[in-house]
C-alpha cells in the first residue's frame, strides 16, 4: 500500500498501535455494526471462505486478524481438529473468547494476541491461514504476507477475504457514496470512536485489490492464484496456495 492510511491523523503512533487502539475501542459493538454496515451479506462472504478451506480437509487453521473471532468459529465446520485466532486486539480477543466459550468451542478454538508480522509459529505449521478484512490493517503488508508464507505448510491454502472497488457503473458510483458519507456517518451514530470508520473506508480505498494484490502474492511466493469478486465487486476473496 504506497499511501499510508493511519485510523488517527494527528497521532504520532505507528500504524499498528493505531489500528490495536482503535479495535479496542470499538470491539463492544463491532459485530452489530458490520452487520448493518454490510447489510448481513458478510455473513455470506464468510460461508464462501470455509467452503473454499474445506476443500483440502485442514486440520490445523490459523486465521489472521480474527477480530471477535466470526471466521474461527466457522471454520469449525471444515472439520478441523485445531483453529488458532490471532489479532493484535485484546479487546477484540475478549468478545471472541465470549463467544466461544458459549459456544463449548474451547477445546478446538485458541484465540491469542499476536502481531501479523511476527507470527510466534514454526515454519510449516498450518494447514490453511485465513485473514478477513485484515490485510489491509497490516502496517507492513508484504511482511506480513512473507510471515503468512513462512508459516503455511507447503502445499497448504491461503484464503484472504478483503473489501475492494466496484469496477463498473453505476456499482462504482454507488461504492463511492456509500463509503465516503453513509459508512462513517453509521460509524458515528453507533460508535465511540468517531475516526474508526471513516479509517475502515480509507483503508479499503487504499488497498492494492484485485489483480494489483494477486501480483504482491506471487512476488512472496505463493501459486495457484485466484481472486473472486463478490456482490458486484464490494468484496473479494483471494485463494493462494504455498
């Protein structure tokens, strides 16, 4: 990501404290807000991943940026004996740990702190690593991407769900629109955190998305490379494999 897109501007923290701050802030009512900021169709999105890492029968999972942990619980249903979820939230960790504990998901699904750029694994430890909208919030995106090879089993899937741009009219318009005054204005009406949302957008609009991000993917390593837009562009879903 060549422009650098921070949650506070007039903040003199890197990137990552930023993002971590900003999480914490909002991780009370997170999930609420996505669901009315995508219009539940998130809920959607996800399914498509865990049918993707379902595939290849994984027993380890790792998934990135978990947040509040929606995806790791999922991915309960690919079969997998083990799902780590890692963010770099503790108060995101917090409400997955709730969640997961009242779901007796506990013995399969371990969410720690961790940072995306030092991922505290050995090499070829994971069967699949998923990231839903996380990329973006990496402060060093290839890094990142580099620790993700890293700890990826050879052989193993790569799956990243990630907002992007509509490319065609009137979707392009229409994206345009929503992000720049109806997004933050939810944001505002429903959060604390008055910079968070408009942050989200920023951040989305920034991303080098579609083949621009494919292209980043094979410079690390991967193969088999494969991004599926979804509902008329707003969203896409990568599939990589080490």
């Amino acid at each position: 990501m060549d422009k650098k897109v921070t949650p506070y501007k007039d903040s003199t923290l890197g990137k990552k404290e930023q993002v971590t701050k900003m999480f914490d802030t909002i991780s009370g009512n997170y999930d609420g807000l996505n669901r009315v900021i995508s219009f539940g169709i998130d809920i959607k999105w996800r399914k498509r991943v865990v049918s993707i890492v379902s595939e290849k029968n994984p027993n380890k999972i790792l998934d990135i940026a978990t947040g509040t942990g929606d995806l790791a619980i999922n991915m309960i249903k690919t079969g997998a004996k083990e799902i780590i979820g890692l963010d770099i939230s503790p108060g995101m960790l917090e409400v997955g740990k709730r969640k997961i504990s009242e779901k007796n998901l506990g013995g399969i699904i371990k969410m720690i702190v961790g940072d995306s750029e030092n991922l505290p694994f050995e090499a070829n430890s994971f069967d699949a690593i998923t990231v839903a909208f996380g990329v973006r919030n990496f402060e060093n995106l290839e890094k990142g991407l580099k620790e993700i090879y890293r700890v990826l089993k050879p052989g193993g899937s790569f799956v990243v769900l990630e907002t992007s741009i509509p490319t065609k009219t009137p979707y392009k318009q229409g994206y345009k629109l929503y992000t720049k005054f109806i997004l933050p204005a939810i944001g505002k009406l429903f959060s604390k955190d008055r910079s968070a949302y408009a942050y989200l957008s920023e951040s989305a609009a920034a991303f080098p998305h579609g083949k621009e991000f494919n292209n980043i993917l094979a410079k690390i390593g991967f193969i088999g490379i494969d991004n599926r837009p979804q509902t008329f562009g707003v969203a896409s879903i990568y599939v990589a494999t080490k």
